[in-house]
C-alpha cells in the first residue's frame, strides 16, 4: 500500500531531510514512525500526500506513482489519505461540525449525505456534544479528536497522524492512540508519528525508527531489523569464528605497522 525505494530529500538549504530511505507498509497496518524532532517524521508524509518531491527514489501509495503522478490526480490522492496535522490546522472561525464538514464541502458532496457523514464521524469520535461549540473552546485532546475526524470525513483508506499526542498529558494521549487503534480494526491503515516511547513499547506494533533522515531500525512486534554497521559485521564475525577474527585482526594490525614503517623509512630519505 506504501513504498518508498531509495528516497532522498535535499532542500534548498542544503540539508538533507532523508537520505536513502526504504520501506513499505502493507494495507491495514498499524506503524509508529519514531524519532526525534527534525528526524524526518514530517517530511515523509509530506511526500505521501505529495506536497513535495523526492530528490530522490520512489514513492508508492496504492498503485499511483507519486513522483509522476499527473497534477490533476493529486485531489483524487488526498481523498485516499486522512492527514492529522501536527498543528491541527483547524478554523478558529468555525465550529467543530463545521470544521469536520469543510473536506465534503470541497469536494461538493450533497448537504443531506455531508449532515449524516459529519453526525456519524462525530459520534465515532465522541464529539457530539461539542459539534457546536468553537476550536478554543475544547481541550487539547478535543481538538486533536476533531482533527482525527475531519481527517475521517472522506473515509480514507490511510491515516497520517503526525505527533498527535505531542501536547497531550499522559491520560489523554492513551485515549487518541486508542482512538486510532479503533480506526484501525475497521480497516484503515494508520501512521503515527511519535517520540511517545511509553506508548510505542506499550502497544506492541511495528515501530520504524528513523534519526538523521535515515532509517536505523524496523521493529516488527518483538522482532527487530537493524542496521547494520562495520562495528556490528565485525563483532558478528568474531562469534562465529573467533580464532580468523582474530587472524583478521592480527593481520590489519601488520599491514598498519608495515605502512607506519614505510612512512618513516621515506620520511628518513
């Protein structure tokens, strides 16, 4: 349902947001994207919902190909993605009916089947007795389950959350990700964007993590996929074969003494 293969992001400034990322995400998965502030969280559902391009790589959602997906086709993308934005983006202007009714609004659905989705939508997420009321009038966890169901409206076959118990207390941020949880058991595919490790080691789903812009580790449940460094193969050798790690190592420790030797003989000339 999701593949990025080789994906790299340069910005303008120079910086790399990520560097040769890969992983794939199959329909009705629920995963953690993990990582500090700046890791590169945001910026691969950028590319999902492709507000921008990779440098680099591929990017699969379903069977588009988001880098040449045709500008026209963009909407028809984003209706097949809920996105939960880190700042919520809600309308301070509007209610939270309102709020929640603006995606069928744009994409003109009939005011009597847009009445009926919002009612529904609102009751699945505890709101109905604040669909009247204004953004700044809720709690932090309200607003955040207002932005879970304007995301829902269209009824998307993936969800982005992005930090959505990020200003929450503890209490409150169990009860989003059990929201979300519920989501998916009916079928969606959700991705949760978090630093929350209490909550990710709490819930037992698959975590990649991700610190730099790449990728260091894919935890499947209890198993993990690491990266792997020269430290590591070295290490791993040494278990399996002590007696040529050791041969190994002696023989680098030669052939860095022979060179040291060589340096000072030409040095002498």
């Amino acid at each position: 349902m999701i593949k990025l293969d080789k994906v790299s992001k340069k910005f303008g400034t120079g910086v790399f947001g990520l560097s040769d990322v890969s992983f794939s995400i199959d329909r009705g998965e629920f995963v953690f994207l993990v990582g500090p502030t700046g890791a590169g969280k945001t910026t691969i559902f950028r590319l999902l919902i492709r507000d921008i391009l990779p440098s680099e790589g591929s990017v699969t959602v379903n069977d588009w190909d988001v880098v040449t997906l045709p500008k026209s086709k963009i909407p028809l993308l984003r209706k097949k993605i809920g996105f939960v934005f880190q700042d919520l983006k809600l309308l301070l202007d509007r209610t939270i009916f309102e709020n929640i009714a603006l995606p069928l609004e744009v994409v003109g659905v009939k005011t009597e089947e847009a009445l009926k989705t919002v009612e529904d939508i609102l009751a699945q997420v505890g709101l109905t007795e604040h669909k009247d009321k204004f953004p700044i009038q809720l709690s932090g966890g309200e607003l955040q389950r207002t932005a879970i169901a304007r995301a829902l409206v269209l009824s998307p076959e993936i969800l982005l959350a992005d930090e959505p118990t990020g200003n929450l207390d503890a209490a409150m941020s169990w009860e989003i990700v059990k929201l979300l949880s519920d989501i998916n058991k009916k079928g969606t595919t959700v991705v949760m964007a978090t630093h929350n490790r209490d909550i990710v080691k709490s819930l037992g789903k698959r975590t990649i993590h991700i610190e730099k812009g790449k990728i260091v580790d894919d935890e499947k449940g209890s198993f993990s996929v690491k990266v792997k460094t020269d430290v590591d193969e070295s290490e791993e050798q040494e278990k399996k074969d002590p007696g040529k790690h050791k041969e190994d190592k002696d023989d680098k420790v030669k052939l860095s003494e022979a060179k040291v030797a060589s340096a000072g003989e030409e040095k002498k000339k």
